[in-house]
C-alpha cells in the first residue's frame, strides 16, 4: 500500500473583493473547506499547490499566480483518515497559500472529492470552515492583502 506523506496545502483562492471559493467534501457533506492536498513524493511545496488547484478546481495557476504565506499549521489527522498514513502517523503539517483572482469564476470540481462549490465573502467563508486552520488562514485575508 502506498501511504499519504502527513505534509499538505492549503491554497485559498478569492477574488479581488474577497470572495472565497469553497469546496463541499464529498466524504462529508455540509463540510466545506479551500483546496487542500497531500504531497507528493519529492514534490516541490509550490508544485503541489497549482497541481491540487487544478486537480481540484480545474484552475490553471502559475507559480507566479501563488502566494507562500510561509506558514505552516500542525494538527491531528482525524481518526477515520488515518488509515490513509503509515502506522503511527498521527499528525500532518499543512503549509498555507493562495491564490487572487479577478473576479468570482466557474470552477470544474473533482467529483471524487466534492459534491459542490461556493463563493462567499470572506466573512461567511471562515464562518462556514469546519477546518480551524482554514478559518483562520480566510479571516487574516483583509491585512494580507493590505
């Protein structure tokens, strides 16, 4: 079996106006969350961001289009995925980017991974994370962007 690596991103994605785009869990619906995705292998930390962009939303960013926040958030991966790691791993380490787009847009999601999508001011997008660090990464949107 070949396991998930416990290092990830999240990448969210807003407009100019600060429109959040989120995804609907197709494991658990009414949760919502930005694009997020494990890395892979050797993969570069910025690679994995547009490829999980993509894949997710069917986005083409370039690594210019990427904002590192240079960010990292450690948490507990929750019991019923765990089964996706090697024994023992317990914990994942998640670096934070994201990615400003003109306006809202018509996203192609992964049907595999999400029921459904949303774009919501910002506000009402960190209201409706289940993710705490997403949540935290959509409320800080304002002064990142200055």
């Amino acid at each position: 079996m070949i396991y998930k690596k416990p290092v990830s991103v999240l990448v969210v994605i807003h407009t100019v106006a600060l429109d959040v785009l989120l995804l609907e869990r197709a494991r658990h619906p009414g949760f919502w969350q930005s694009v997020t995705g494990s890395q892979e292998d050797d993969e570069p930390l910025l690679e994995t961001a547009r490829r999980e962009v993509r894949e997710e939303t069917g986005i083409v960013a370039t690594a210019a289009d990427l904002i590192d926040w240079q960010r990292a958030n450690r948490y507990e991966i929750f019991a019923e995925w765990r089964s996706r790691y090697a024994p023992g791993v317990t914990h994942n380490t998640e670096h934070v980017f994201s990615l400003c787009l003109p306006e809202q847009c018509i996203v192609t999601i992964a049907l595999e991974e999400h029921l459904g999508y949303r774009w919501l001011p910002w506000r009402e997008a960190a209201a409706a994370c289940f993710s705490w660090s997403n949540r935290d990464a959509i409320l800080e949107l304002p002064q990142r962007l200055g």
